[in-house]
C-alpha cells in the first residue's frame, strides 16, 4: 500500500488508542488522604470494583463477535495481570484450507507478528543498554560505519534512539518497496541515503528499515547478527520458545498459523510475507502464550522470576514520549507520542497507555495493550490481512477494565481505518482503458536494459507480441497496452494491494513507472 495511505491510517489509529489509554503506576484515583502520590500518577477515576476480572469474563463473547463480524480465520488473545497469565485463548482454524481438528489456533500456535516486533526489539536494545554496551544516543555511524542518509550532518548525529522513535528525517516507510523488490537488509539500508529528509528530530514518520538501522547498529556492537542478539538476551532468558526473528523459523513451527490475504470478501492463504530484511522491525513470530512473558516482564519494569532481565533504567526511555507522533489539532485534544519502539498514549480516565500494532497486507494484524496503573496488558494476534479485530479487541478490553463498559464502536472505528489500505493503488486502478487508444510504437524499440540508481535495473523484454517488465528480484509482470506509449501493469506485493494498476510510460530512452516515483525516483534510463 501506498505510504500516503499508511501514514493516513497509522494518524488515525494513534488518534483512536489516544482515547481509550492508561496511567502510570498504581491503580486507583488516590483521596485527599493520599497526598504523599505524585500528581502525575493520579488517574482521573477509580478502576471499577473487580476491573480485570469483569473485563476478562467478557473476552469470549467479544472474540466471538468480532470473529463473526470480520470472517478472521484464526484468533489467539491473551491477558497478563499482577505478573500471572490470567486468560489465553485460541479461536478459529491456523489455515482456512485446511479442516483437520489439529488445525484449530491454541494460545501456542504461532503467528507472524509484523511491527509488534519492534517493542520487542525496543527490549533487546533496552538490554544492551542497561548492560553499558550501547546508548540510546550513540551515532548509527560509529558502529556502521558505512551508513549515510542525504545530508551529511544528519549522518553524524543520527542515534539507536532517532530511529527507534521515527524521528530521523526518513520519509515515512522508506525502503519498503525495495524489500518488496527481492533487495536485502543492507542494501535497502545503503539506498536510504538517496531520500530526501524531513526536519531531523522534530518531524515523525514511521520507518521500519530507519528502525532497522538502530537494531542493526546495535547487533554490530554486540559482535552478532541481529537474531541471534534477541534470542540469547531476550528470548531465551524469557522462555519464548516459539520466538524468533527468523522467517525460516516459523516456516518449521509445526504449530503455525498461515497468513490469509482478504479479497472479494473472504480470506484466503495465497501469498507468502517474508520479512527477514526488516527483522528487527516486522520480521519476528510468536505464540500468545510467548508474549504473555515478555508483557509481564515490561509491566515488571524488566524482570522475570525474580531477575532482572533488562534494568528498568534503561527500559523506561523506550515506554516515555520521545517524539509526538500524532499532534492534536485542537487545544482539547490529547496528542499522541512515540516512545522508542512503543506508542504512548493517555486516556479519558488519565491512564497511561501503551501499545502497538501490526501489519501485514498479506496476511497478519495483530496488537497488544498496556495499562500499567492496572498493572494489566493484553495481546491479539490474527492470520489475516488488517481487519481491525486486534485492536477493537483490546480497545473494549481497555474501555471495560477502566469504565467497566465499552465506549467506543471500536471495531467500526478501527475496521473503516484499516479498510483504507486495502484500496488498489495506482491512478489508472478501476478504469477501462481508452475505447481509441493511440498506436504503440514497434515493440522492439521498448526492449532493453534501464537504469535507476535508486531501484536498480528494470529489464524489459519482448516475445510473442508482449512486452514483460522485470525489476529486482520478485517483480516480473506482463505490459498491457493502454494509450501510445503507455502500458500497464498489476502486482500484488505488501505495499500493491490486489486490483493495483501501475503505469509504464516510455519517452525515448527513458520510461517512468508510476508506482516507484515516490521521491521523484521513478525515471529509469536506457
């Protein structure tokens, strides 16, 4: 999908959790006799009486509902409270071609977590700081030395934290159709620096391959790879057995669920998202039951069986406001802030909140919750396309643990947000094409080899009167003629949804497909 409608959706989903959030540490509104509680630890009410246990005796039936309303294949959720699993639950079926009774989601089948994998990121990192082997404020260059963006000042002084928080200047989902392309992590990382950059540290917009860059940093100062840091730091003293940053490693899980795109009304396991480029951002998998551990260890302010798995010091940067994420546009209104890896957010009743969600067009929506005034958090995770279902989910478990009722129609809130990422993009998209069109030229004078720095090479070819584009690894597609010297093509990737027409104009020696102008670095030359 387009990064103007991800930047549209991501606005309206911070302003959604904005409204439905929670406060600091202690769990109800204090009385005048209560003076020695700071002020900014004061939520505006009391929990009601038996919050959580009122609110996780609903989660059933609002599971079921929302299933029913979505057509989700599969459903696991889960709530951690006073540091035990208090609920964790499986609804649905892992793959909806198959119909065996093990095929059922369990609190232990494994899904892909998509960008839930950067607050787990935003720990390990955490880890390493606490331990003294990095800072959230050391330079990206002093451990990739051959990392640069556009402006060369900005190079010196970008930090692990400026990318962990968004705030690097990177414009929004940069890179993200270079992976769609077949390009790896470092080389989508060293194409950064031919972007243009936003105002660094003042401005926000959400990066996975600028966060990647900050996880990466880190893993180079430990000597290791990226997945191998998180598993030996995080993971394993955690016991999340079924987490990994690796793509290989939940392909093997026997227990998995298979992600399902949604088109023409129902959900289907056609496509395949491999992440590994953007692990650290969107690559990792997990079972619910993993992350009741990993959430219990956060609202733990790091520990984990009586041990300190990443000193609480260095763990509170990444759950505080480092940028503003979405600015309110009146003086009523509650902004939204970016910690480092971690939305941060207040409600109605003053209460702290923090959150993330995940996303993948081809198969995955997930999203967890924590109100640590309520010393509470939830978690959702579903095998199909964004439905909204994980966080109309745990938006009402959130508005019934501090209200004792739901508030919102969150899931028609959220399910019309989400419902945006799934319009085709391309300005052609939904047109016929002209009754009259205009000759093409002889279709040999097309073929040949152009270069785009940015891109790469795009091949086109000719045999039995059609003309095929390909570029990068993944995109090979046949040209349809239109009007003259313009043709057609349709994709189906993470960033093209299905019903996506992009345009190929030929000029000469020059062609220009409309789908990778972004930045003005569409024009390839032959």
């Amino acid at each position: 999908m387009s990064a103007l409608v991800r930047a549209a959706v991501a606005v309206l989903l911070l302003t959604l959790a904005v409204g439905c959030g929670s406060q600091s540490a202690q769990p109800a509104a204090p009385s005048l006799a209560q003076a020695d509680v700071p002020p900014p630890l004061v939520p505006a009410m009391a929990l009601p009486e038996n919050a959580v246990d009122n609110a996780v005796a609903k989660l059933d039936g609002i599971a079921e509902d929302l299933m029913t309303k979505s057509g989700i294949p599969g459903l696991a959720v889960a709530v951690v409270h006073e540091g035990k699993t208090v609920y964790a639950k499986g609804f649905g079926v892992k793959d909806v071609a198959q119909t065996s009774e093990q095929n059922r989601v369990d609190p232990d089948t494994v899904f892909q977590l998509a960008s839930l994998s950067k607050p787990l990121a935003a720990t390990v990192v955490a880890h390493q700081v606490g331990m003294g082997a990095v800072g959230w404020d050391t330079p990206i260059v002093s451990e990739l030395p051959w990392f640069a963006l556009s402006d060369p000042v900005v190079t010196r002084m970008v930090t692990v934290g400026d990318m962990l928080a968004h705030r690097s200047g990177l414009p929004d989902h940069a890179g993200d159709k270079l992976e769609d392309l077949g390009y790896d992590r470092r080389q989508v990382l060293q194409r950064l620096a031919q972007l243009p950059l936003d105002p660094f540290r003042i401005s926000y917009a959400y990066t996975n391959f600028g966060f990647t860059a900050g996880a990466e940093a880190v893993a180079e100062s430990a000597g290791k790879p990226w997945e191998q840091l998180a598993d030996e730091v995080l993971f394993e003293p955690l016991g999340m057995a079924s987490t990994s940053y690796r793509f290989a490693d939940y392909q093997t899980r026997p227990n998995r669920a298979v992600g399902h795109i949604h088109v023409d009304g129902g959900y289907q396991p056609t496509y395949v998202r491999d992440a590994d480029p953007e692990a650290p951002a969107g690559g990792a998998s997990a079972s619910a039951n993993d992350m009741t551990r990993w959430l219990a260890m956060v609202l733990a302010n790091g520990t984990h069986d009586g041990k300190q798995i990443v000193e609480a010091k260095a763990l509170l940067p990444a759950l505080t406001p480092q940028v503003v994420s979405d600015r309110a546009t009146e003086p009523a209104m509650r902004s939204g802030f970016y910690g480092y890896g971690f939305n941060v957010g207040t409600t109605s009743g003053a209460r702290t909140e923090l959150s993330h969600s995940g996303a993948f067009l081809l198969g995955a929506g997930t999203n967890f919750v924590i109100l640590p005034s309520a010393d509470v958090a939830i978690v959702a995770l579903t095998n199909g396309s964004p439905s909204g279902v994980p966080e109309a989910l745990t938006a009402e478990f959130a508005d019934l643990v501090q209200f004792g009722e739901v508030r919102e129609d969150w899931y028609r809130l959220y399910s019309e947000a989400f419902a945006e990422m799934e319009k085709p993009q391309g300005t052609l998209a939904g047109q016929q094409p002209p009754a009259d069109p205009a000759p093409a030229a002889p279709l040999a004078s097309y073929v040949g080899i152009y270069h785009n720095d940015y891109w790469g090479q795009a091949t086109i070819t000719e045999a039995d009167g059609q003309l095929r584009l390909t570029l990068g690894t993944k995109l090979d597609a046949p040209l349809s003629h239109w009007d003259g010297d313009t043709f057609t093509y349709s994709w189906v990737s993470e960033n093209s949804p299905p019903g996506s027409v992009s345009k190929v104009t030929f000029d000469g020696d020059k062609l220009t497909i409309e789908d990778y102008d972004e930045f003005g670095h569409g024009v390839f030359a032959r």
